[in-house]
C-alpha cells in the first residue's frame, strides 16, 4: 500500500497536523514499515527486462544461419536449453525461491516460442505468424496457469490476440480490413471480461489471471471506442450481431454468476448497462447510421458507465481516468459543433480558459464528485 | 496453492510437445516420397523477404484457385505416373501416387511450401543463380498429403 518511505513520511505529517495521530504513533509506524522486506520493483522490473533480453539473445543465436552446424546439433542445444530451464523452474519451485520462479518460467515461454521459429526454419514450414502464436499460446497456457507474474499473463494474452486477430484477417471477409476490424474489436473486450470474471470466480489462486484478463478488456474497450469512433459504419455479414449478443449473454451469465452478483450487485448492473452501452455503440457504427452526435453521445455513455462501474468497485484512479475521457471527449464535441470558430483566436481562448477552469474545478472538488456520485448510486 | 505434479506438466509439456512436432516433420522429410517443382514469380528486385525466399509453385495442371481471388476451398494435387490434377478435398484419392492438401488463398494454391529459409551469407549468391537460371525445388510428402520442403536448388537454363 506503501509504495515507498518518502511518501509514507508526507501522509504521516500529514495525519499528524490534522491531529489523526501523535509523533509517537507516527515514528512507531515509519519504523515498522522501514524494517519490511518490501519488493523493490526497479530492480525486479530489471531483472524481468535481463531475462527478457537474454532470451531474445538466445533466439537470435539460435536463429542466426550456421550453415556448417548441423540441423540435429542445432534442434538437440535447443531441446537441451528448453529442458534444463523447465528443469530450472521445478527446482526452484522445490527450494520455494518465488521470484526466481517467476523469472524462469517467463524464460521458459520466450524460449518456446524461440523454438517454434527454429523448427520452422529448418523444416521450412509454411504458414502465417499467428499460426505460430497461436501453437505458441496452447504449449503456454499451463505455465501460464501456473505463473504469478503479470508479464508472463500479459506476454500470454498478447500471443491470444496476435493469433486472434491473424486468423480473422487472414480467413474472414475475403482482404476486407473493416469488418474484421469490428468484430475484433467488439469481442475481445466480452471474451477478456468474460474470462477475467471467470478466473476470479474460480478463486484466489487464479487472480493473476483474473486481473491481467481484466485489464486487457478494459484495454480493448478504450482501443475500441478509440478507434471507431474514426471508422465509417459498414454493413456487417449477416448474423454477426446474433453471434455477439449469444456470446455476451453466455459469457456473461457464467461469469458474472452468483459469486460476483453477491459480491457487488451495483458494480454487477453497472457492468450490464456498460456493456450495453458498448454494444450499441458498436451496432451504431456497424449499421451505418451513425453521425457525430449519436457517436459522441455513445461514446461519453460507455466511458462515463466505466467511471461509475470503478467507482463502485472502489478504483478511484480507474474513475478518475475515465471520467477525465468524458471530459476530453466533451471537448472534441465542442470543437465538432464550433467547428472554424473553434480555431480562430477567441475561439483559442474561450476554449483554453474551459478546458483549465473545468480541470481545476475537478481537481478542487474531486472528493465531493465522488462521494456524490457514491450516494447517488 | 498449485500442486507440483501440476508444474512438473506445465514445465514438461512444451518441451515434450515441440520434440513431437520435430520428429513429425523430421519422419516426413525422412519417409516421405520425393516430388520436384518448378518454382517461380519472385519480385526481381528484392528476391527476399526476411531470410525467406517466396515464390510460386509452378504446379503441372492448372491451378483452380487462379479463378476467383476470394476462393478459400480446399483442393489436393494429385500426381499419377501418367498424369495430374487438383481434386476438391474430400474426393478419391485412389489413383494418386502423390498427393497434396492445401487450400485457395489470394488466388493461388498454398500448400505451406511456397517459402524456403535463406541463410544470410547465401542471399547474394542466391539472386546471381535465379537470375541465371531456373528453381526447383524438392519436396517430401507423407502419406497424409503433408509437404516439405527439402532442398531448394537450380539449373542454369
């Protein structure tokens, strides 16, 4: 919760003055809090990045063209570097050292996908790049399971996309890039959610997997909106809405279920009226009948829908992230309606002063917005 | 808390699975029957892509997929002593000697044989030959229908 001691100092002054707590609660807690063991995570984050650039040394080692090596002496010092890094990550499993856990299995999944592009180099097998990740992705997924850390889950489900999103392109709409652009972008934020909701039902020991797939669907609904809002609707193939909608509803009712119902029932609704929201901002473009004012309005409905779902669920940051998307969005509006005026220079400056005036009063009156927006809903 | 055996899989399992896939193809190039192509249509000026020689499979029958850009079926090369020909996937194969899966893309037929990997020190001396002369290449095929490419070589014309 602490993130580093300076910090902590800053909040103590400042509960002291306010008479929260004496000077002797407050040296009592800074000395408690300089004797933990707390992770340093410059140097992990250094290490992680070490482990990642070594590995990538390997594959370039291992890609480069020795044609005087035989092909078996290559696949058998490759083989030989898998096994003993698998090897690795049970043995350190065994003498509990967490960390270095974390850092062989993330080895351990570069070097797989290392040795995916050394077979296929030498039996020249054809295919796409997302074939690859995705053969990449089902030999990982038990490491995956396994792993803690949320660069290996976030390594994994990038690989989920890559291949994802290769196969549509690849097999889907006949080299159209719009449509498969819509469906990607409409899926991939249920399936994340979906899936992140379904880890956190499954219990503690899948939370890595929950947050990391939790992230991504936010990710891909900020991608989203970000990225039609630009696009021309166009007609979709016929029952793609239907195929939506079924995995949405499916999805959602394995994973919202009893557990996170019980556990939040207005971060619950909030989630059904965001992802409806979302999908009619998506049927919109889709449709074609899509103008300025349906998009802009859609847009700060799904955005401000998300501000208020983190509210709920207590993420004050994620809130304020979003609703400052609500604000910037406004903003565009704004300069959609006035459109030249917008540019000339009173325009300039009637805009500048309510971008600082609005910003400063959110920042004044932070607090009070949300423990408004709190009882209101 | 993940139980150990669950680890020893997960760490296992890939290693197991990628010597799997190695010996699979390994047993193709090994066992497989040996069948030579003319290969052509590589951009004159940047023969290479990456480390990968592309090119087009000149097949000894006409190609079906050249008919319609957006064709995605499924066919088979079929090569007989006498003879060969592309029958749609699924139809009998009993006269082939050979035979080929692949699928239409973009026009062409694709077997997953249409690259080779170049090394590096070879690139210069590889443009002089195809422009001097004419590719082939060599392919291994199992009896599944699934093709290798084994050795990429050339005559001068």
């Amino acid at each position: 919760m602490f993130g580093n001691l300076k910090s902590l100092e800053k909040k103590l002054e400042n509960w002291r003055s306010a008479g929260l707590i004496s000077s002797e609660q407050s040296s009592a807690i800074l000395s408690y809090e300089e004797k933990q063991p707390g992770k340093n995570l410059a140097v992990y984050s250094i290490i992680t990045l070490g482990v990642s650039v070594l590995c990538l040394g390997i594959i370039a080692l291992i890609a480069s063209n020795w044609e005087s090596i035989p092909n078996f002496i290559k696949l058998s010092f490759d083989f030989l570097i898998l096994a003993g890094t698998g090897g690795a990550v049970i043995y350190a499993e065994q003498n509990e050292s967490r960390n270095l856990k974390q850092w062989l299995i993330l080895a351990l999944m570069i070097l797989i996908l290392a040795s995916i592009g050394l077979i296929s180099q030498i039996y020249n097998t054809g295919g796409e790049f997302y074939m690859a990740a995705g053969f990449w992705v089902v030999l990982t997924l038990p490491l995956v399971i396994y792993a803690e850390a949320h660069t290996s889950v976030n390594l994994w489900i990038v690989g989920v996309i890559t291949a994802v999103s290769g196969y549509v392109y690849d097999h889907k709409f006949g080299g159209n890039f719009k449509e498969p652009t819509f469906l990607l972008l409409s899926c991939f934020p249920v399936y994340f959610y979906a899936a992140g909701s379904l880890f956190h039902f499954f219990g503690e020991k899948y939370s890595h997997l929950a947050a990391g797939h939790r992230f991504w669907a936010v990710a891909t609904v900020i991608a989203s909106t970000s990225v039609l809002s630009v696009f021309d609707g166009e007609k979709a193939s016929g029952g793609f809405f239907a195929v939506i909608g079924i995995l949405a509803a499916a999805f959602s009712a394995v994973g919202f279920g009893k557990f996170e119902y019980s556990e939040n029932k207005k971060a619950f609704y909030s989630a059904c009226i965001t992802a409806l929201f979302f999908y009619a901002f998506v049927w919109v473009k889709e449709s074609g009948i899509s103008s300025e004012i349906l998009d802009a309005v859609l847009f700060l409905c799904v955005w401000f829908s998300f501000s208020v779902l983190f509210l709920q669920k207590g993420q004050k940051r994620l809130f304020d992230f979003f609703l400052a998307g609500v604000g910037i969005r406004f903003l565009i509006v704004y300069f959609q309606i006035i459109k030249s005026l917008a540019f000339t220079a009173l325009g300039l400056i009637i805009s500048g002063i309510l971008i600082i005036g609005l910003s400063w009063l959110y920042l004044k009156k932070r607090e009070q917005i949300q423990q408004m927006m709190e009882k209101f809903l | 808390m993940r139980s150990f055996r669950f680890l020893v899989f997960a760490a296992v399992f890939p290693v197991i699975a990628l010597m799997f896939f190695t010996v699979y193809k390994w047993n193709i190039v090994r066992a497989g029957k040996k069948i030579v192509f003319d290969i052509e249509g590589y951009d004159p000026v940047n023969i290479l892509t990456g480390h990968y020689l592309i090119y087009q499979v000149v097949y000894k029958t006409p190609d079906p997929c050249t008919a319609n850009y957006d064709l995605t079926s499924e066919y088979i090369y079929c090569s007989s002593p006498s003879d060969s020909s592309f029958i749609p996937a699924g139809a009998d194969r009993t006269g082939c000697t050979v035979f080929i899966k692949g699928e239409c893309k973009r026009g062409r037929f694709t077997a997953g044989i249409e690259r080779y990997n170049i090394p590096e020190e070879k690139a210069e001396e590889l443009d002089k030959k195809v422009r001097e002369g004419k590719g082939k290449i060599q392919v291994s095929v199992s009896g599944a229908g699934e093709a290798v490419v084994e050795k990429l070589f050339f005559e001068k014309e």
